[in-house]
C-alpha cells in the first residue's frame, strides 16, 4: 500500500540528513522532491502545490531544537500536513434513526456491492445491530445474485423483487419490511454504470429523496486515482454525499485518491476495502494512514487487529502451559492461525515501524505460513503433542509427507525449541523482572 510515495519521500527527506540546520536551500530542495512525489502519486497539480507551500512555510517558522535533527522536523511537519490534507480525524457512521438507512452509490466495477455486504457485516459483529441489505439494481440481475450469495456468507438477509424495475419502490417496501421486522440498519445497494451518465444521476438522486437516508457513501476504487477523485466531485455535486468509501486500497501503490478527496469534495473518507474477504474493511484514520505512508508503520492498528482474534480464555491457557512447559506444536499451529486471521501478511508486516521499508522488495505471500502448516500437519497425533520424540527417521517421513526437505523439518523443530525456552523464560520470574525494570525505565 502506498509503496511509491513512501520510497519517494524517504529520498526526500535523506536530502536534509546530516545538515545542522533548516535553511531556505535544503527545503527547496526537499520540498521539489515532495512535490514531485505527490504528483507521481497522481495528486491535483494545485494540491500539491499548496500543500508544499504550507510545509515550507511551517519549516522555514521553526526553531531547531537540539534534539530534532531538521530531516525529523521536515517528517513531523509533513506527517501532520497530510493528516489534515486526508481530513484530520477520522468519521464515524451515522447509525440514528429507526432503521438507519445507508444508500450506497457508485460506478459499475467500484466494489460497491462487495463493499455493500462488507459494511452489512462490520456494522452486525463490531456494532452489535442487525441488518437487512436492499438489492436495488434492477438492470442486472446478477448483482442480485451476487448480494445474495455475500449475505448468506454473513448470516445477512437481503430484500429482493426481481418483478419490480423500480428501485424507488423496492428501496421504500425493504425500509417497511425492516420496521415491521425490528431490523436497525437497512444497506440499499443500487445500481452503477460504466460511467457517469444523467439517468443514472436521476435514479439515485430520486431514490434518496424518497428514502431520506441518514448515510449516502459513495463507493470509489482507489486505484484510478485523479479518475476516482473526478468521479466523487460529479455524484457530490448531484447527490450531495455523506462520505466516501475507499475500495481495493491494498492494492493502490500510488495513494492519489486517498490524499486528495478530502479536499476536492470536502466530504470524509469513512472506510477503505483491504481485501476480498468479508472482513477486509477498515475504519479510515487519517493519522494512521499518515503514518504509513511516510514508513513509520501503523502499531495501533497492528494491535487492534490482534484485539480481534484475542480470546482471554485460550490465552490463560495457553500461559499455563507455557510455564509448565507443556507447550506444543498444536499449540503452535492454533497461534498460526490466528495470525491467519488478522488479515493480509504484507499489510500486517507493512504495519510494523521500519519493517515494511526493510522488506518492500520481498514478495511476502498470503501462504507464507504453508510450509509450516504442511510439516505440523504431517505429524503425527503423538508427535505434536511430544515433540520431543522426533527423532531423525520421524523427521525423514514428516519431510516425505509434506513435499519439504529434511532441512526444512529440522530448521522447524530447531526454531520451536528455541521459542519455546524463549516464552518459558518470559513467563517466569526471570521475565517478570525484566518487564518490571523495563517498565521503571519506561516511567523515568
């Protein structure tokens, strides 16, 4: 995400490393980089433009202080500029009303109805309410079809009448539908098309002043760039939205959309779409984004996401049999899983300060962990829960059955080991007194 701009700035600001002192030169000199960067990140001339007259501004005002070194003073400054270009703080979703009403809009092959059941999902497990989603694309019925099948994947019910051509009149019979049946939250997906064309403004623009929806996000794939951006001022011209959602983000190496929206439309960036699967959505924080963009990872979001997948009854656990040294290879297989489960492998290495420039050319898969799964899983029942019966001619038939070499099956083992002595270790007395010293340290 975003691996353009960041290499790009962080050649910029290597221009200021090792000089004393902020001068009029070493920011020009910067700042052109800066510029240069975020117009090959697809960013509005006229943004960019501003945007680094701002910064110049705000450096050449500044005292160096000692500590801050003036490639560290240009960073901050620059960090908190595309916070506030991106928005500020983040948005979040207006829920009121009796059901609340979410009108989706957008193009054709925006992500909209993938991003339709997304929401549908995020707003019933992380909010707690229930959700009908409407399907109001009466032009193709395969749209239907495909909220269908995503509403079944999410325990979701979605409202259809394929004898209807009126998207109005659906919209208004699923609202009654949801009062009648006590849902909170009513997702209307309605139809795109290849381009921006009048009947299409007509029809959407009809349908929410019929509905009155307390949300109208439109849906928007970042990878077009200034076309996303062109795109959300024509609909919020027309349809005066409440927000922009941001899809296949992961995907978008340059960050244009991202960085510019905001302050074409002056509308919120709410959420963006970080995969294909159902969970892949995420709250859009400005700050956070910021973060990422000038490589100084995102370890908020990192530990949220472990949040998640946390169940304090497996963790006690998991300590008790850390501490009598109990620990196992299903025991190891359980916390690969659940890594599995935070999301994509190079947006979660993205995350962490440093690691993500480190590793910006290593190709980091999602199976990264197949190995590793097929070598425990050719195990047996005996020797995971045993690990200490592995001897070499187990190890033999492991590599055999899991189509890796003994190499591999050893470097696993030896690895194990040692992060089990490390986690006993941690557990213990020895650990505590440690984290106690460090968190005295931390208090100084």
């Amino acid at each position: 995400m975003f691996e353009n701009i960041s290499e790009k700035f962080d050649r910029a600001f290597k221009l200021l490393k090792g000089q004393g002192r902020i001068s009029e030169i070493n920011v020009a000199e910067t700042l052109k980089e800066v510029r240069k960067a975020l117009l090959d990140a697809d960013v509005n001339f006229k943004i960019a433009k501003q945007f680094t007259e701002t910064v110049k501004e705000k450096a050449l005002g500044q005292n160096v202080l000692t500590a801050i070194s003036p490639s560290q003073l240009m960073i901050k400054i620059v960090h908190d500029e595309l916070v506030t270009l991106m928005g500020g703080e983040k948005t979040d979703i207006n829920l009121k009303g009796n059901p609340a009403i979410i009108l989706m809009s957008g193009l054709q092959g925006s992500g909209k109805t993938t991003f339709s059941a997304k929401l549908a999902s995020h707003i019933k497990t992380k909010k707690g309410r229930s959700v009908l989603l409407v399907a109001c694309d009466v032009y193709r019925p395969a749209a239907i079809n495909q909220l269908i099948v995503l509403g079944e994947q999410i325990g979701v019910e979605v409202f259809s009448d394929i004898e209807s051509k009126d998207p109005v009149k659906i919209a208004k019979k699923a609202i009654a539908y949801a009062r009648e049946k006590g849902i909170t939250t009513v997702i209307i997906d309605t139809a795109g098309r290849l381009a921006i064309d009048e009947a299409m403004m007509n029809e959407i623009s009809a349908i929410k002043q019929e509905i009155n929806p307390q949300e109208t996000l439109f849906v928007v794939d970042a990878m077009t760039g200034q076309d996303a951006v062109n795109t959300a001022k024509a609909f919020n011209d027309r349809l005066n939205f409440d927000g922009v959602i941001l899809t296949k983000l992961d995907g978008d190496t340059r960050g244009g959309a991202a960085l510019t929206i905001r302050s074409v439309v002056e509308k919120p960036i709410k959420y963006v779409g970080i995969g294909e699967k159902m969970d892949a959505l995420d709250i859009f924080y400005p700050e956070r984004m910021a973060d990422r963009i000038l490589g100084m990872g995102d370890v908020v979001s990192l530990v949220e996401r472990a949040q998640e997948q946390f169940d304090e009854e497996a963790a006690k656990k998991l300590q008790k049999k850390i501490q009598q040294d109990t620990f196992n290879f299903d025991d190891f297989l359980a916390q690969i899983k659940q890594i599995k489960k935070m999301g994509n492998m190079k947006d979660l290495v993205g995350m962490i300060p440093g690691v993500g420039k480190m590793l910006k050319d290593v190709e980091i898969e999602d199976d990264a962990f197949k190995g590793i799964e097929a070598i425990i899983t050719s195990m047996t029942k005996q020797e995971r829960t045993t690990p200490s019966i592995l001897n070499g001619s187990r190890r033999k038939r492991i590599a055999m059955g899991s189509g890796t070499d003994i190499q591999e099956v050893n470097r696993l083992i030896k690895q194990f080991d040692e992060t089990r002595k490390m986690m006993k270790m941690m557990s213990g007395d020895k650990g505590k007194s440690m984290m106690k010293a460090m968190s005295s340290m931390k208090r100084r």
